[in-house]
C-alpha cells in the first residue's frame, strides 16, 4: 500500500493547525534539506516553521518548476528536494523559462546605478526634494520614497509611484509575508534593501539600498552624519553597525 501525502501546511496558520510540519523533527529534516540544496540559503535547522522556512520552501518550489509556487510544505516536496523524485518535462521547461527572465530581469542593477547618480543630491527646503515631487508625496520624510524612485525607474513592477513605499515599516511587513516581490534575505546581495531600528523597538526607521555586501556598503537618501534617517542628502554610507539593522530584504520583481 502507498505511503499516504504528507499534508500541506501553510505558515501564517501554524496556530491553527495540528501537523507534524509546524515544529519538530520533520520540520528540522526539511530546513536541513533546503539548507543542503542551497535554496535554505543558512535558514536556521531549529524545527520551528517560521517565516524564513516559508520563504525557502517558495524558493525551491519556483526553482525547482513547480508550476504554481507557494510556502506550503508538503506532499513530495522533500522528495524533489533529496532528489529521489525528479522535474518532469513540463517542470523543466519552466524552471529554463525562470532562468531566462532571471538573466534578462537588471533592475536591481538599474536601481543600484539611479541610486549612485543621486549621490550628493539635498533637500531644500527641509524635506523639499525631486524625489518626493515625482512621487505626489513632498515635503515629508523620504528615504522610502527615495528608495521607490530608484526602483520603480529601474523597471521594478515591485515598486509604484504613489503607491509602494512611502512608510519603512510597510516594506518589512510585505517582505516578511512574501508579498508585492519582496522577501526577508538573511545574506544580502548587491541590490537588495537594508532596513534599520535605531532604537530596537520593532519599528522600521530608515531604509536604504545594499551597494556592496560585505563590507556593508549602502546608498541612502535622506540622510547624513549628524542625522541618520533625516539628514536631507542622498549619501554612500560605510559606517552601519550590525545591531541597527532590522533586516534584508531582496526585491525580485
């Protein structure tokens, strides 16, 4: 008799649920197969389904050309994972389509370049600035709104003007639930957003776009050495300390 599908489990819902894929060693032998197969990128191996684990389970399923991705686990996922069970012809063509978009798809690269052309820009007067005029939103705090500009001329479909992002905790809340193209990366990459909480309360204060990894190296607007989420320049900054940073996050559409 065949052995019975391992039941989808989706994360937001892991309260709610009875399923050995919330917490425990079957959660564990799957970030460890993730992690393995690179699409973990080092997500913690501690049992527990959380955000991270969701967004790695995505990350495999679009790679490995599940036709409608998601962050349920589940089903023979560990299978194509420790692969025991392989893409078919149908799955293989989409995963080569994904490369290709993925080749062809330099916005971030273009963001990064708008951002650097901007360096040394100023507001004048307080909070009056290019940036905030095209996005029908001037005269307020604007590394966000910078942020946006930058990527929605890059050719982001992630990022609109008006609409995403004016509010720095709005881009942690969308990464964090893998909505609007955005996702929590726990190693950043050139390209990808750096978010920061000066004073550790939970709430995102400044934003700025990740130019080199490591070290940290950044574009930020609205800022300066005296102030840092509301200097009124667009400056590079060399000199972020770990334990501001809230989070990365990698922008993929």
């Amino acid at each position: 008799m065949g052995k019975a599908p391992t039941r989808d489990v989706e994360p937001g819902r892991l309260l709610h649920l009875a399923s050995p894929l919330m917490t425990g060693p079957d959660v564990k032998a799957l970030q460890k197969l993730l992690n393995a197969t690179g699409y973990g990128k080092g997500i913690d191996e501690d049992g527990e389904y959380g955000p991270m684990t969701a967004q790695a389970v995505y990350r495999a399923k679009f790679w490995l050309g599940f036709p409608r991705p998601s962050q349920l686990a589940g089903g023979n996922l560990n299978e194509y994972l420790a692969g025991t069970v392989k893409p078919d012809a149908d799955m293989r063509k989409l995963v080569s389509q994904r490369k290709k978009a993925a080749k062809e798809n330099t916005f971030r690269k273009q963001a990064l370049k708008l951002a650097k052309s901007k360096i040394g820009t100023a507001e004048t007067p307080v909070n009056i600035q290019e940036f905030g005029q095209w996005y029908g939103m001037n005269g307020v705090p604007w590394c966000a709104i910078f942020v946006t500009w930058c990527f929605a001329n890059g050719g982001s479909k992630s990022f609109a003007r008006r609409s995403r992002w004016a509010y720095v905790p709005y881009v942690l809340n969308d990464a964090h639930a893998a909505r609007n193209g955005l996702t929590v990366a726990k190693t950043p990459e050139a390209g990808d957003l750096v978010l920061y909480d000066w004073d550790s309360d939970g709430v995102c204060d400044h934003i700025g776009i990740v130019e080199k990894p490591s070290p940290l190296v950044t574009i930020e607007g609205n800022t300066s050495p005296t102030d840092n989420s509301n200097g009124g320049q667009v400056m590079r900054r060399t000199d972020r300390a770990a334990s501001d940073i809230a989070a990365f996050v990698h922008v993929s559409a």
